[in-house]
C-alpha cells in the first residue's frame, strides 16, 4: 500500500503485490497455529492414552442410565479444555447429585428412558415428519419422569427450605421443568405399550383392523381346508404368511388337487403356492391393511401436531435429563468407589507451610484432625492413601467375578446332589469350589495399597526413586488420574481431605516409547516426547516424567535428566514429578529448594517392595543386600562392594537410618493419633455422662418437688374436709371460742383444685390464749372445765406466726386436771412459710 501526494490529500493504492503478500502471512499464520494445536493435541492425546484415561471414562460411563448419557459422560470426561470456573461448576454439579441421590430424591435412575427415540423424535418433528408410536412413548416417558424428578424436589423443599440450596444449580434445573401432563395422557391413550396405536384411537382405524381381522379369519379358514382335504400320511402342507399374503408350503414333488400361483421354490425341495381361491381375499386383504396404515398415519400425524406444539418444552426436557444423566453418572461413579470431594484452587499462595518453631512442615504427615482449613492451604497437592481407580476397579471387578464363580459352583453341587450325581465329579466340584474360595479369600486380603502424596507449596519439582516393579509409575499414573478427575468433576478416590491444584493440562512421559515405524529407540521416543512436553507446557500444568534420562549411558543420562527437571522446574510446568534409578539426581534437593526427595520402600526381610512412598528420603540401591539374601557367593559380593565403593556404602548406610527414623517417627506419629482420638472419645463420653447426670438430677429433683406438691395438696383437702365436717356435727353458741379459721383461708388460697368458700375468719387481735383458773368450754366433750395448767411449749407454739420448715405432721397435748380430762390440742405443721394455726379443736374461752 503506497500514498502519495494528488491534490493536497494522500491516496492510498494498493498493490498486487503486497495483497498476495498479506494473504500468504495470513495462511501461514493460520497453518502454523493449526500444526501448534495439532502438535499441543498429539501430546495430550499420548499422555491420555499412557494414564489409561480412556478406561476411566469407560467405568464413569457405565453408572448413566441411558446410552445418550452414556455417550454424553465419555465425551465431557474426554474434553480436557476447561477452565478453572467450569471445574468448580462441574464439582458443584456433582455435588448436589450426591445430596440428591442420599436425600433418596426420585428420578435419579434414569434406566428406564430411551434417550435416543426422543432424539429421533425430536429430529423428524423438526424435519415436519410423523414420529411413531414407540417414539411418541419415548416422549411420554421423558415427560412423566421429569415430573417425578420435580414433585421430589418440591416435597424435599417443602420439608426444609434448605435443600433447595444443597440441590443447587440441580435444583433450579429441575423446578424449570415446564411437563405438559395433558400431552403424557393424550399419548397414553392413543399409543399401547409396545408402542402401537390402540384400536379406540379413531373409528375409522377400528373399522379398518375390524376388516384386517375378519378377512384373515375367512382366509384360515379357507387355507385350512385345503390342506384338510390334502391330508394323508406323506402330506406336508403347512399355512404360512409370506409378505403379508397367505399360502401354503409343500413339497415339490408333492401333487395338489387344488390350483394355486406358484411364488417360490427353495433348493431345500420346498414350494410356496397361493391357493387360486385365496387371491381375491389375500388382495381384499391387502387393501384393508392399506387402509389401516392410512389410518393410523392419520393418528400418529395429529398426535405429532399435538407434540410439536410443545416443541421447544421437550428438547429442553431432552437436553436436560441428558445432562442430569451425565452428572449423575458423576455422582453415583464418586460414591460407589468412596471418593472425596476435592478442594482445588487456581494459583494459590506459593507459601511455605512452617510452625512456630520455623520447622518446615512439608515432610511432617498432618493427622485427621490437624489437617484444618488453614493447615490445608499450606499444601500444594495433598492425597492422602489415594488409589489407582483402574486398580480399584479391577481389584473389585475380580472379587465379584470370583464370588459369581463360587455362587455358581455352589449352586451346581446342589443341583447335583438332587440329581444323584456320581462321587467322583462331586469330589471335583468340591476340590474347584475349594480353589475358588481359597481366591476370593486371597483378593479380599491382597487389597490395593493406597500412596500417600503430600508436597509443599514451595515444591517445583519431586524425584522419585526405588526398585523397578516398587509402584514408582502407578504413583506417577494415580497423581495424574487425580489431577484429571478433579478438573472433570469427579472425586478423587483418597481420604479426607483432598487438596490438589487446577492443572490447565496434564502432559505425561510414562511407558516405552519405541517406535519401529518412526525408526526410534526407547531413548529417542522419551526424548520426543520429552521434548514437546517441554514446548507445550506451562507454569499451570502437571508433568510427569518415568526413568527420566534412562534408555542410554548412566552420566550422560543423569546430566540430561539434571538439565531436564531443572528446567520445568524453573519455568516449565507448576508440579513436576519424575522417577528414575539415576543416584545423582537425588542431589538436587539439596542444591535447589524446588527440589524434594523420596522413595518407595522396599522390604528387606520378604525381599519385597511395600508401595509405599517415603517422603524427604532419597531411595538406596537395595541390589547387593538382595543378591545377598539369594545366595550370591560371598567373594563376589566383595568384589562388587569394593567396586561399588566406600562412599557409597556410606551413604546407603546414612539413607538406612534415615529410612529407620522415618518409620519410627511414623510409628510414633500413628500412635499419637491413636492416642490422641482415644482420648478424644473419653472426652466427649465423659462429657455426655455429665450432661446424663445433670439432666437425671433435674428430673429428680422436679419429680420430688411435684411429689411434696401434691402431698400437700392432698393435706390440703383432706384437712379442709375434716373442718367441714367437724363445724357441721359441731355448731355452739356464740360465746364459746371461736378457732379463727385463718388456716382455712390460707389453704384453700393455695390449692388451686378448692372450690369451698368458708366464711371469713374473725381477726387475730380477738384472739386469747387461755391462763390458769379460766374456765373453758370444751366443745367435743360438751362440758365446761377449768384451766389448771398451761405448758411453755403449747404457748410458744401458739404465738409462733410461722414455722419455716418441716413436713406435714400433728403434735397432740394432753393435760389432765383434777376433776375433767382436758380434750386434746391439735397443732399443725403445714411445711415452708405456712401459719400454725390451732384448730376447732381447740376449746373456746
């Protein structure tokens, strides 16, 4: 493009040239990010296939219930292009299916629909083409599922509002549902169960099939007389049904006395030959069928027109129930193999996890209860006892195949016996029904070995080492399986709690890449490999590299491998972990803080790995002590040790008390832990026998008050009884004394069940206690007497206004005088804050 001066203003020409030039860099700018997708997808394609993903998704996919969710689960688990927000979404989706499916929410079980007819349905009502009656019940099924699906979650929201937020965003899906009930009738009344229009669709359909069956009913009857009155011992004739027209099939050389069309002859020496007669019905027939397809073309087409009004309603019914397959198949996938909902996080604090004491903690293996919130973020990636879910599920696979073989043996060996079968066949079945049980009791205990992956933030890079066949690349395989599972909203098969970063991808170097068609070696196709892993990476993604630098000579491949680490280490990837039998790259550690050691354990004694990982240990070559303990001459082994050199014995001797004090301090921290739960449990027994004891002397003591309660209220109204009878047996004049009946007053006061009204009591300043020489009326005996003496005790107590405490009880004095006995005085004692009052029984002055 040129500008020149024309005028006072610039023009802009253009040229051929530079036209065809800017379209080549555009070509070529397009190409070269094709091939870069093209190469970024190869890798990932290779580490997929190397950790087996496809296998996964496979056993994640048999949990949904229909083949679209089927389909549906294998391709979202294959798309590794998700971002760190979909993941959460995608763990928040499966979330909630898993509170739905323990809530026992109905419609979780998606078996029962046909996915792929509504599908098809869908596409022909899109295309203005009748759909049939199989697929017009596919609809229905949808429909009436959805129902059930939505009706569950409002009884569940009905019953607490809050599962309305733990069902969430499944939930707000599911009450979206728009289900035309009206439509789900409608097609239950025109279409049978195996999916064919019903006779009551519409009268001219039954008329027609009226017709069908009675043609065909004329026709058998017709055919069968035919063959009747061919009968005889070397007849054959039989009536069959050929393209929907009647004929009867002989032999070939077989002679008819009826006349008959010829259709077909077989090699077999076979003929089939419609009878003459039966070719006007076999036509009328025909056209009566016609007509009955006419007819119900006719149903189905208004049936489409009703379900086509409801279009959009039902594809997004189809795509929804689609997707709660999918998550679901998430779900049930996540708790049948025991999984734990991961917390994972995009770039977190690159801190480093250290205690107060400023002891690193990136070695120290935190206990259940130690493993908080806050003590979890100090953690890059945190897996504890996490599995190979393919070596779970194989595991599991094994034990249900060999429990079905015993089940089967044992059956045979009863139907045996029931049949008398022979003795030495019962002793093989016993001798195979032993071997499998002896198997299934082998897997049941030879149960996977679950690692242990506990790597702090300031972690770059992990080398592994140990012996072949330790569980070194089953490690690196579980790691990068976890990785993918979380970022596709699985759970991760470890216990609680599960810390892992979001790994924009995970690229893996795992296996022998020998190419014969490529002409590579086991060393150049680790290095391919190698090599765009490097390319592609980022300072997101998870690499994972198995005998980094082997497959060629040890000290160039140490180096190669030293150089290889250090750069993903720098800027190369955010967690790299790489196994190998180099020893020199266990050095790195302690030359590069990014850099962190460890090593599966292997068992002296059994000469057997334990697969399991030892963290901040770097592995020891175990291969001279091994051909030790197999018999090795002993002038060899010498020859080897002083080969092997002195330092290195030294240092395998330093690792082996590393190793030692490792177990112990692991040995330890286990029986803290022990320690430390049991003393938790004492804890909280302890506590709930106090708030026991509490609650039991609440009760006892309520139970005692209610039980003075009522005693009283019973002296109450036995008292009151008492007065009441004892005023009516006894009325005397008015001079004598008058008991004040205060008491009265106050009980009936106090008892809320007393509905006598006594009359009021005379007021306590009349009130006089008798002195000696008073003469006195003494009303129960109805004679006068003289007071002779008084006791101290009897006058305290009359002029004591109240006794405070004590329980219910009558004190009687008795004092007699010379010439009368002197009736007895009452006093009564009626428990806290009460009066003592004297009674009527008392005598008046």
């Amino acid at each position: 493009m040129f500008s020149a001066p024309f005028g006072g203003s610039a023009i802009a020409v253009t040229s051929p040239i530079c036209t065809r030039f800017s379209k080549i860099k555009v070509r070529a700018y397009l190409q070269s990010n094709r091939n870069e997708a093209s190469e970024k997808s190869a890798v990932l394609l290779r580490t997929l296939r190397v950790l087996e993903w496809d296998k996964l998704c496979d056993s994640v996919a048999a949990y949904a219930g229909t083949t679209v969710g089927r389909e549906e689960t294998k391709s979202k688990l294959w798309s590794m292009h998700v971002s760190y927000e979909e993941s959460m979404n995608l763990l928040t989706e499966t979330n909630a299916a898993v509170e739905m499916i323990k809530y026992g929410a109905s419609g979780m079980d998606f078996s029962g629909l046909d996915l792929a007819l509504v599908k098809s349905a869908v596409d022909r009502a899109s295309r203005s083409l009748h759909m049939n009656g199989v697929q017009a019940l596919a609809v229905a099924n949808l429909l009436q599922l959805a129902d059930v699906l939505q009706s569950s979650v409002k009884a569940a929201v009905k019953e607490d509002a809050d599962w309305y937020s733990r069902f969430l965003p499944l939930s707000e899906i599911i009450m979206e549902f728009v289900v035309n009930n009206g439509l789900v009738k409608l097609i239950q009344k025109i279409i049978d169960e195996d999916g064919s229009v019903k006779d009551s669709a519409s009268s001219e359909l039954k008329r027609s099939r009226d017709q069908v069956r009675v043609l065909e009913k004329r026709l058998l009857q017709l055919l069968d007389n035919l063959v009747r009155s061919e009968s005889s011992e070397k007849s054959s004739l039989e009536v069959i049904n050929i393209n929907g027209r009647w004929c009867i099939q002989s032999a070939i050389d077989q002679s008819t006395t009826f006349t008959g069309l010829l259709l077909s002859s077989s090699p077999r020496g076979q003929s089939l030959m419609e009878p003459v007669s039966a070719v006007p019905l076999n036509d009328e027939l025909q056209q009566a069928r016609a007509l009955v397809a006419k007819a119900e073309e006719s149903v189905l087409s208004r049936l489409t027109d009703k379900i086509r009004a409801s279009f959009d309603d039902i594809k997004n019914l189809l795509h929804a129930m689609t997707q709660l397959d999918v998550v679901t198949a998430r779900a049930k996938y996540s708790l049948d193999f025991g999984g734990t909902c991961p917390d994972i996080y995009y770039l977190g604090d690159k801190i480093e996890s250290v205690t107060s004491n400023g002891i690193s903690l990136k070695n120290i293996e935190l206990s259940d209860e130690d493993s908080s919130s806050a003590n979890l973020k100090n953690w890059a990636l945190y897996l504890r006892k996490s599995f190979h879910p393919l070596l779970l599920n194989q595991h599991r696979e094994s034990l249900k195949k060999f429990r079905k073989d015993v089940n089967d043996a044992v059956s045979e060996k009863r139907r045996r016996r029931l049949q008398g079968g022979s003795v030495v066949s019962t002793r093989d079945l016993d001798a195979h029904l032993a071997a499998l049980k002896t198997k299934v009791i082998e897997l049941e205990g030879s149960h996977p070995v679950p690692v242990d992956f506990l790597i702090s933030k300031k972690t770059k890079a992990v080398v592994i080492t140990g012996p072949n066949t330790g569980g070194k690349t089953i490690s690196l395989k579980t790691v990068g399986l976890a990785a993918l599972m979380a970022k596709s909203g699985l759970y991760v098969l470890a216990s609680e709690p599960v810390r892992i970063p979001w790994f924009d991808f995970v690229f893996a170097d795992v296996g022998d890449e020998q190419s014969l068609a490529q002409s590579l070696s086991t060393f150049s196709g680790h290095l391919k490999q190698i090599s765009a892993i490097l390319a592609e990476s980022t300072r997101e993604s998870l690499v994972l590299l198995d005998e980094v630098g082997a497959g060629t000579n040890p000290l160039e491949g140490a180096a190669l491998g030293m150089s290889l680490l250090e750069a993903f280490a720098e800027s190369g990837s955010l967690l790299t972990l790489a196994t190998t039998h180099h020893g020199e790259l266990k050095a790195l550690k302690y030359s590069n803080r990014a850099f962190e050691n460890a090593c599966v354990e292997f068992d002296e004694e059994d000469l057997k790995p334990t697969y399991k990982i030892l963290w901040g240990i770097p592995g020891r070559s175990n291969a001279i002590n091994i051909a030790e303990r197999l018999g090795l001459p002993g002038n060899i082994l010498d020859g080897a040790r002083k080969l092997y050199g002195v330092a290195s014995a030294e240092l395998n001797g330093v690792i082996i008390e590393m190793e030692r004090y490792k177990q112990s301090f692991h040995q330890h921290a286990q029986d803290a832990q022990k320690h430390l739960k049991l003393s938790r449990e004492l804890h909280e027994r302890l506590l709930m026998t106090k708030q026991k004891i509490t609650e039991h002397s609440a009760i006892q003591r309520y139970r005692k008050m209610r039980e003075i309660s009522e005693s009283a209220a019973q002296a109450r109204s036995a008292l009151h009884n008492t007065l009441r009878e004892f005023r009516a047996r006894h009325a005397q004049p008015s001079n004598s004394i008058q008991i004040p009946n205060e008491i009265e007053k106050r009980t009936a006061n106090n008892s809320p069940g007393f509905v006598d009204h006594p009359r009021p009591l005379p007021s306590e300043k009349k009130i006089k206690i008798p002195s000696v020489g008073d003469t006195v009326h003494v009303r129960s005996l109805r004679k006068t007497a003289a007071v002779v003496k008084l006791r101290s005790a009897w006058c305290s107590l009359w002029k004591q206004p109240k006794l405070s405490s004590g329980p219910l009880a009558c004190h009687t004095y008795c004092d007699k005088g010379q010439t009368e006995h002197m009736h007895m005085h009452k006093f009564l004692m009626l428990g806290p804050g009460l009066d003592l009052q004297k009674t009527d029984d008392i005598c008046k002055l």
